[in-house]
C-alpha cells in the first residue's frame, strides 16, 4: 500500500473547477454589462429619440431621466453628442473638451456668468444640430472653459427655434415643416 500526500485533484475534477470558475467569471461580466446599460438607460433614456411626422410639424418626445432631467442623444456637425436641456441657458453650451473633439471655431472671447462664477468662453456658431428628425442650422454657441462632462447645455438659442411643452415627465419638442402644397 503506498501513502501519497500528493493534494492535486486529478484531471476531470481540476477541469471542473476551471469550467465553474469561468463561468463564474462570464455571469459576472453578463450581469455588470446588463446593470450598466440599465444605468445608462436610468440616466438618460432618450439614447435613441424617436421622431414622429405629421402634415406641417416633426416631433420628438423625450422622457425625463430619474433626475427630472431631459437628456438626448444627438449631434452637432454630424457627430454624436450628448444633449442636456436647460430653459434657464441663453446658448448652447458646448464643454472646452467636446468642442475640440468637434473641431468647433474659437471665435471671440466673451465673459460668461456660470454657477462657478464668471469665466471667458468662446462664441461658435454650429453649422447643424440635430435631434433625432429635428435639424437646427447655423445655431449661435457658446464654448465654455471649466464645465464638468460632456453633455453639451441645450439653451434658448437652439429651444427657441422650436415649440415646446412638459407634461406629466415628457417633454415634445416639435419644429414646423415646410408645406408640401
């Protein structure tokens, strides 16, 4: 009879474990991807506006994230932006960061009033913004130095130009069409 302290499991018990591991290690990652998009989705939930037609108008419905806020995929020149809605701003407002990676015009310097303080931003002019069937063109901007993130503000300068109204957690926003007559 021969004794043997050797602890090693013997194959099909250490592939066992290896598989249990792994799949382990892939429930953990299934479940971290579904509660991220969950939280991005809680966060903003208009990550793809939907745009309705009618005889004169387009529409876009957005529903407030868990905040109260509106937020909204869209795009300034072409390219994917953020949106978060403010009524209270004058201009679109457009992060130092996201205006380079834009390639977005410096034009002249002008004094800012933020909820920081005051603070020197850049005039801009965006050739289209885009939000789902809505299309703005030639819409005045601001860059601004020293905001947090990547959503760009979507102030009166752009909201202006549309008609919109709140209600019960959804917020329409509708541009008039040209009259196909």
């Amino acid at each position: 009879m021969t004794i043997s302290n050797d602890s090693t499991p013997p194959p099909g018990r250490r592939a066992g474990r290896v598989m249990w591991v792994l799949a382990w290690g892939a429930g953990l990652l299934l479940a971290t991807h579904f509660f991220g998009n969950w939280e991005d989705q809680q966060r903003n939930p208009n990550q793809v506006p939907q745009s309705v037609q009618g005889e004169g108008f387009v529409e876009v419905r957005l529903a407030s994230s868990r905040q109260g806020h509106y937020l909204v995929n869209g795009q300034i020149d072409g390219q994917d932006v953020t949106f978060l809605l403010d009524t209270g701003a004058t201009q679109v407002a457009v992060p130092s960061a996201v205006a380079e990676r834009l390639g977005l015009a410096r034009g002249a310097p002008i004094v800012i009033s933020t909820a920081n303080g005051r603070a020197t931003g850049h005039r801009t002019r965006l050739a289209s913004l885009r939000l789902g069937d809505i299309e703005l063109r030639d819409v005045a901007a601001l860059i601004a130095p020293g905001m947090d993130g990547d959503e760009v503000l979507l102030g009166m300068s752009a909201l202006q130009q549309l008609e919109f109204s709140q209600k019960g957690g959804t917020l329409v926003l509708r541009q008039a069409t040209p009259s196909r007559h």
